[in-house]
C-alpha cells in the first residue's frame, strides 16, 4: 500500500470540513504523518501549500452557492471570512470578478484532487538526463545547528546567516549541511512570506551558538534519495521534478513512514568537480 491513500483521507477531511476551521496538524493526524512530513508531500502533489488548497476549494464552493442565491455576507460568514469586504477581496483576486456580478456565472466546482490519478498523471513521463536513479541509504544520527527563517526569501536569507556564523566559529565549508522547507501560519502566507531552516552538521564537540540558532539532535534514518544534477540551471522546473519523480517512486514500492517519529524531506547541496549536485532525500522505514 502506497502512501498516497494515507494523503487521501487529508483531502477527503478538508473536503468535509470546508465551513469549519482546518490546520495543518489537524490533516497530519488524519493522515497519520507528521506535521513536517504531511507538509512536503502535500505541496509535491498539489502543486500548493496546504492554506493555498483550503483557500480556494473555499472559494470555489462559495462560488456554486453565489449562483444558488445565498446572500454573499452569509456566505462570507460559513467560509471563515471576517468580513463581506475581505470575502469581496477574496473573491475578486481568485476570479476577477467580485461576487456580486457572477450570480448568473456558467460555473461548476472542480473535481476533488485524486492523489494516485495525480501523481500518476504528472510522473509518467519524467526521463530527464539531470535526474539520477533513485538509491537507498541512510543517514546517521546527528547533532545539527539549526536555523530557521519566514521571510519572501528565506533560504538565501539563513544559509548566509548559518554560513556566516559556521566561518567565524571555524566550522569548515565541507561540513555536510541540509535544507528543507517549513510550514508557516495562514496570515504569513498570504503576506507572501514562506519558511525554510537550514542545518549544519555539528561533531562532538558543540561550539557557542549565536541567537537564533539552536542545537538539534536528528535520528538517523533510512531514506530514498534522488540526484539533481546543475540544480539551479533551472530551479523551477527540475527541484519539483526531482522530488516528483522521487515521490512517485516511493509510492510505487510500499515504503511507510513511521508515524510515531518526526521525519525530514531534506536537500543537500554539493560540488563535484566543476559541477553542482543536489540531493533529496525521502524518509523511509
């Protein structure tokens, strides 16, 4: 059984639950996965945050009762809206238009997403010469310095920051250093700002931390991984197709992860030779 019907009950609990408040922890649980876990695999398969899909499955249903006649406060009101002004708002950047001129729209709401249709669909066809075959290994248990930023550009943003202060304290460039996205609150993504923390491999030894950092301790783990090569060459295009590809290829073999545990979708930036590579690596047990 692969882990996409775990991530279907997800969207099947958001699907009932549209008029109530959701959060990401609520569909973790309901998808027996951890926050950090639930949170990746999410946006590999529906292309958006998890508060960008409630967002407009919302208003997509508010749409279908604009054209039954419902009064548009009322409306605004069942699907979390403060206001009819901020409903209006709302409404206008999804559809172009504000509510009150499609009550005579020619609209139906869009199918609910099927994830094994989905991840079948947009992995079918991924040969690309820039993506390895997937191997399996493992990482051993690890103490990391940690940093974290939520901003409009948080990876640049705390691998500056992490690198800088790896330098002053003499911790070398080739230590192993990984990445990985985080989820931020609903309010912090519709400011634009999105979450990624960065670790720097610490040996036995932990030197002085700077504000902002913390030391955390990683159980090691067995994972899936896939090769990007010349990452950035196209970062759009080839970062999502890798960790699709790597997705799909998890799926199809079974693997689970434990539930009981937290677990990292993790990115690993390397030079080999004249070249740039970037690991991804799909926790399994």
């Amino acid at each position: 059984m692969g882990y996409t019907e775990y991530m279907q009950k997800a969207i099947d609990y958001i699907e009932e639950n549209l008029q109530g408040p959701i959060t990401i922890e609520d569909c973790a649980r309901v998808s027996g996965f951890s926050k950090f876990h639930f949170h990746r695999l999410f946006s590999i398969h529906l292309d958006v945050t998890l508060m960008e899909y409630i967002r407009r499955r919302r208003l997509c249903h508010a749409m279908n009762e604009l054209i039954c006649g419902r009064r548009i406060l009322d409306i605004a009101m069942d699907y979390g809206y403060s206001s009819e002004r901020a409903f209006s708002r709302a409404f206008l950047q999804e559809f172009g238009q504000i509510p009150s001129r499609c009550r005579s729209a020619n609209y139906s709401i869009p199918p609910k997403p099927l994830l094994e249709e989905s991840l079948n669909h947009s992995t079918g066809g991924i040969l690309m010469d820039y993506l390895s075959e997937v191997r399996i290994d493992s990482l051993h248990t690890m103490n990391t310095a940690s940093g974290v930023r939520i901003s409009k550009d948080p990876e640049a943003e705390v691998i500056t920051f992490m690198s800088e202060w790896s330098a002053k304290t003499g911790i070398g460039a080739g230590t192993r250093r990984f990445g990985f996205d985080v989820p931020v609150s609903e309010e912090q993504q519709q400011e634009g700002l999105r979450g990624y923390e960065y670790w720097v491999v610490l040996g036995q030894d932990i030197p002085a931390l700077a504000e902002g950092i913390t030391c955390k301790h990683v159980e090691g783990c067995r994972y899936a991984i896939l090769r990007i090569t010349e990452p950035f060459a196209d970062p759009f295009e080839r970062i999502p197709l890798g960790w699709k590809k790597l997705a799909a290829w998890v799926n199809s073999r079974g693997y689970q992860t434990a539930c009981d545990k937290e677990r990292y979708w993790l990115e690993e930036v390397q030079e080999t030779g004249e070249s740039v590579v970037m690991d991804l690596y799909f926790p399994i047990e």
